[in-house]
C-alpha cells in the first residue's frame, strides 16, 4: 500500500503575499518542488480583491503551472451568518474565529459563492480548479448540497476528503493543522502536532495543513518542520488527486 502525504497552504490571497512565499518556500524544501495544494481565496474578507491584482493572478497561474493544486476556499472567508444556537453556533464561536464563511448559507447563496469564486480563480489560474475546501472546514447543510451540486471533482473537512458528485470518502483521519491566534491556541495545536505525528502513523493518507499566519510564530513553524520530518519516511508527496486515482 503507497501511503501518502498532502500538505496545502490556505488563505492564499494577495492579502497574505509575503507569508505565502514563506510557506510555499518551505514545503518546496520539505516536499520538493510544488507538492502541495494552494486554498485560494477570492477577496479575503472584502479587502483583498484577486481579479483586481493582475500581478498576484500570474503568480498563481505560475505556481499552478509548476504542478499546484489550486482549490477555491470560499468567497470572502468571513462568517457573516447569523447563528441562532446549536451546533452551528457552537461550531461558529468555538472551532473559528468569525471565519466559518460557508456554516450558515442557504443552498442559494452558497452556489452563487461558489460560481462567482469559481470563475475568478479559474480566471486567474487558467484551469479548473481542484476543488472546494470551506473557510474553516465548516459546512452548513446549504453549502454542502450546493457543493454536491456544483460539480466540484473534490472536497474536504477536517476529518475526511470526498468526491461530491457521490459522497465516497476518499480518505479519512483529521487534519494536523496549527492555529496561531492566541497563545492557548498555539499550545493547544502544538500539543495535537506532537501527538498526531505518531498517532497517525499507521493511516494510509495523513493531510497537513498551513496558514499565513503560522509564519509569525517560530515554534509553529518548528513545529512543521518536526511533523513532516516524522511523517514523511515511508510515504510520498501526494496530490489530492491521486486519491481519486
């Protein structure tokens, strides 16, 4: 059995250029050369428009070129949902800080997000994209059956990638990611770092997930380091695509 590693840089954006060389600098180094995926944002947070930076558009159009594989992650990344209790809530308050874009969308709004973002990035990459990862990994029940709809070849959330078109899981584990935003975050996710990079061993796809923001803290950047040091004997750099294989 091959056993795989999929690492992806999210928010990709002109908003976070500087961090995104960053970490696209260093998984090269890791990984080799454009053995990640890219989760682009069409305007992160209505400030930081993608079809209005034509600069940033090539830069993307290069990396997917070099072999990235290029998904929508959203629209604006921001939740701007109001959630009336349960679980959404919990999910909105708790697993994010106010970026669980696609949580409360009806099936409507979800799908003109998803054809508006659709068409910038493709625009830009000059290809389909690979498919759509929700802002935090958090999908309501309209986003999820505007998805399915939508044609999107992949998906994934923080405990699986499917192929929407039928629902089959094409892979399954939690994602190892790391959240920089405060400091019982930082600890929290370095703890989970160390534990998933052996716990995880024996799964046959392991997904590693970075964010801009992981680039001001040292130690999550060591962090990486270690977990992709411990991981990567004895599996390969993957595409998401290859699980569909």
């Amino acid at each position: 059995m091959t056993k795989r590693l999929l690492a992806s840089i999210h928010d990709v954006s002109p908003k976070f250029e500087r961090q995104i060389d960053i970490l696209a600098e260093r998984l090269d180094r890791q990984l080799g050369a454009a053995k990640f995926a890219m989760l682009v944002v069409p305007d992160h947070w209505d400030s930081a428009p993608l079809s209005a930076d034509p600069a940033f558009q090539r830069r993307l159009r290069g990396w997917a070129d070099a072999g990235v594989e290029m998904f929508l992650h959203g629209w604006r990344h921001r939740d701007d949902s109001v959630h009336s209790g349960g679980a959404a809530n919990f999910k909105a308050t708790h697993m994010t800080a106010g970026e669980g874009e696609f949580l409360g969308l009806s099936q409507g709004e979800a799908t003109r997000r998803l054809r508006e973002g659709r068409a910038v990035v493709e625009d830009a990459i000059g290809r389909p994209v690979a498919g759509f990862i929700a802002p935090a990994w958090l999908y309501g029940p309209g986003a999820m059956a505007a998805v399915t709809t939508e044609g999107f070849a992949l998906a994934e959330d923080h405990m699986k990638v499917w192929r929407p078109r039928d629902g089959k899981v094409l892979a399954r584990g939690p994602v190892i990611t790391w959240a920089s935003r405060s400091r019982g975050r930082i600890a929290s996710s370095l703890f989970f770092a160390r534990l998933a990079r052996f716990g995880l061993q024996p799964l046959a796809n392991v997904r590693v997930a970075v964010h801009p923001g992981d680039t001001g803290v040292p130690a999550l950047l060591d962090s990486l380091d270690a977990t992709l040091a411990r991981l990567l004997p004895g599996r390969r750099a993957a595409r998401y695509a290859d699980l569909d294989a």
